[in-house]
C-alpha cells in the first residue's frame, strides 16, 4: 500500500471528501492532491504532518502502512439511527460456537411462532483462557429481534429472557458475500469501521444497554450480505 492508496482511502473515508475540498484545506491544487494519489508527487513534510493531523492518524500510518482493509467487497460505510429494538438470546461457548448459537435461536424462533425471524449475533466474549488455549473453545451470542407486536410478549416458558435496547447510533458497513473468504473479510469489516470512526473523530460512548458490536446476514436479489454494526452512542 503506497501513500498515495492510503490518502485516497482516507479522503473516501472522510464523508467522502472530494479531491478539490482536501485541495483547499491544504492549501494546494486539486492536481497536487491527485499527483499524490497517483505517486508522481511527494508533499513536504509540513503538509505530510497536517494530512495526518486531519485524518486523525500517525505519519507512520499514513506513509508506511496499509490502511485500506476494504476492498471491492465492502460498500456502504454509514452511520445509521437503529431504532429501540427487544432480544431473546442465547449464547453458546464450543467449537463451532456460531453455527450452534444460530441453530438454537432459529429453533426458538419456530417454537415462539415467529415468521422469517431477523436474527443477529456477535462474539461472546466471557471465553477463559483455559479455554481457547487449551480447548479450542470460542464464544458466540446470537439473539432473535423480536417483531414490535411480539416485544411485549412473555416468553418466559420459553426460557429465554427479553432484552430491550434504547435507540441508539451505529457505525454500519456492507459485505457482499461474506462467506467467501470469511476470516478475512470479516475482521477487516471491523477494523474498516474503527478507522472510519477514528478520521470521521465520531463519539464512540455506547448506551449501557446496547449491543457493542453486532452481525446481520441476509440475502437480497440472490446474493448474500452481512451488515456489521459497532455502536457509537
């Protein structure tokens, strides 16, 4: 990854800045800023220190290392307004601790008469280190987002427990077909929303009770998706 990648990467990040408006800010041409994009210009050190002071990143970073996390397979980088929502869930610690998760909560939703359930989930994170380590064990939470006719329901001889979470903001990015290459796409999903977060210097202080981080599959016109959310207040 040159300098020249990781500006243009920076700039998208940043609201979608445009070539001319980082021109203006730093007080040169839109040909300069697309001379460094390109490779064919280096700027003075002055300049290189104020690039990083208004990415909110090192000079290190910006020169020396890979920013870009993303590519082709991730779209949409947003905040969003995710509305006061109620959860079941059920939180597994195994092996395949999503696929076993996942399978539960679906199960429950059958028996609770829900209709094509919005399920999501996230990593469990109350896993010893006797138990990765050792045993190979990991941690996954999966919850099933209650329907607004069904939140108020008792669900207590169903035996799990109904969680509601205020309104709240996320910082949402778009993986088209996850499962691709997953160990790879989804970790940098997250690691592309902490920096999206960092340049765009957006408040992360979560709601007590909101989901720090969450995963959502779906599929949409024959291809499939996951929406990964990380709160931000």
């Amino acid at each position: 990854m040159s300098f020249g990648e990781n500006l243009q990467f920076l700039r998208k990040m940043h609201r979608s800045m445009t070539q001319e408006e980082l021109a203006e800010q730093m007080g040169v041409s839109r040909q300069t800023v697309s001379k460094w994009e390109m490779g064919s210009a280096f700027p003075e050190t002055e300049k290189a220190i104020a690039l990083s002071r208004l990415f909110n990143c090192s000079l290190d970073e910006l020169l020396c290392q890979d920013m870009n996390s993303g590519n082709d397979a991730y779209e949409n980088l947003r905040v969003e307004t995710v509305p006061a929502f109620a959860t079941v869930r059920y939180a597994v610690i195994s092996h395949e601790p999503e696929d076993d998760a996942m399978h539960h909560i679906r199960g429950w939703a059958v028996r609770a008469g829900i209709e094509e359930p919005e399920v999501i989930g996230w990593d469990f994170p109350f896993v010893s280190q006797e138990q990765i380590n050792v045993f190979h064990m990991h941690g996954y939470c999966a919850a099933c987002v209650l329907p607004e006719k069904q939140a108020g329901v008792d669900y207590a001889g169903f035996g799990l427990e109904v969680i509601r979470q205020s309104e709240s903001r996320y910082a949402v990015i778009t993986i088209r077909e996850p499962f691709t290459a997953p160990f790879v796409l989804i970790p940098n999903a997250y690691k592309t929303l902490l920096r999206f977060i960092e340049v765009n210097v957006i408040a992360k202080k979560a709601p007590p009770e909101a989901i720090g981080c969450f995963e959502k599959v779906y599929r949409k016109d024959g291809i499939e998706f996951m929406d990964v959310y990380m709160c931000v207040g």
